[in-house]
C-alpha cells in the first residue's frame, strides 16, 4: 500500500514538473528577463572611477564564460530546448562572479556591484526551478 501511495506521489510530482504549456511560457519570458536585466545593467552603468584597474584572472575566465553562456542561450532559446534553463541559471552565477570581480577590483566605487549582484541574483533565480538536471526522457 505505502508502495503504490508512494508510486502515486511521484507521478503527481513528475507531471507537475513537466508542464509544457509551464515550460512554453517560461521559454517567451525568460529572454525578456535576461534582455530587461542585462540590457539596463548597460544602459545605467556608472562611469568607471579606474577604467584601467588590473582584473583578476579568474574575472577574466569568469567573463568569456559568460559570454559563452550568452551565446549558448541564444541558441537554446531559438531551439526551444530545455537544457538552455540550466545554462541561464550557470550564467546568472556568472554574472554574480563578475559583479564581486567589479567590487574587487575597484572598477567602480559605491553600490554598482550590489546592483549588478542583485539582477544576476534574480536572473539566477528565475533560471533555475525551471531547470531539469539529469532528466533524459526527452530533448
């Protein structure tokens, strides 16, 4: 009986998790989200205070993969595929990376990084209960 309640409750969840029509309204917002962020992100930045202050190497890796994660999402979201949830939610960290990379080095003083912080922060979070790791049924 505990078997079968048990069976009963994991397919509930599973069709929960597998909501297409979920999914197809995540894959029209999602973009919009990432465009609105990182779009106003450079639009409002601030004038550097050092424009030449040494990045660390680990910001630089962290900055090409990120723009790497950019170019992926574009691709996953013209293909409409899944997997581009989890590289969103991978950029969104990287993008939390790079604003602690900004504070670091003294890019630009004041609370820049804390914005830039708390747009990837939000990015991250929409990306990520979205994405489905290590489920294979389907493209």
């Amino acid at each position: 009986m505990a078997v079968t309640e048990d069976r009963i409750l994991e397919d509930r969840v599973t069709e929960r998790r597998h909501d297409p029509d979920a999914e197809r309204a995540w894959m029209r917002r999602l973009p919009i989200a990432w465009v609105a962020g990182v779009g106003s992100l450079m639009l409002f930045e601030p004038t550097p205070t050092n424009p030449n202050a040494h990045e660390p190497a680990w910001a630089v890796v962290a900055f090409f993969a990120f723009l790497s994660a950019l170019a992926l999402m574009t691709i996953g979201f013209a293909r409409k595929a899944r997997w581009v949830f989890g590289v969103s939610g991978a950029a969104g960290v990287l993008g939390m990376m790079l604003s602690y990379a900004c504070m670091d080095s003294g890019h630009h003083l004041g609370a820049w990084w804390l914005i830039e912080l708390g747009t990837f922060a939000a990015l991250t979070t929409l990306s990520i209960p979205r994405a489905r790791f290590g489920d294979r049924r389907s493209p």
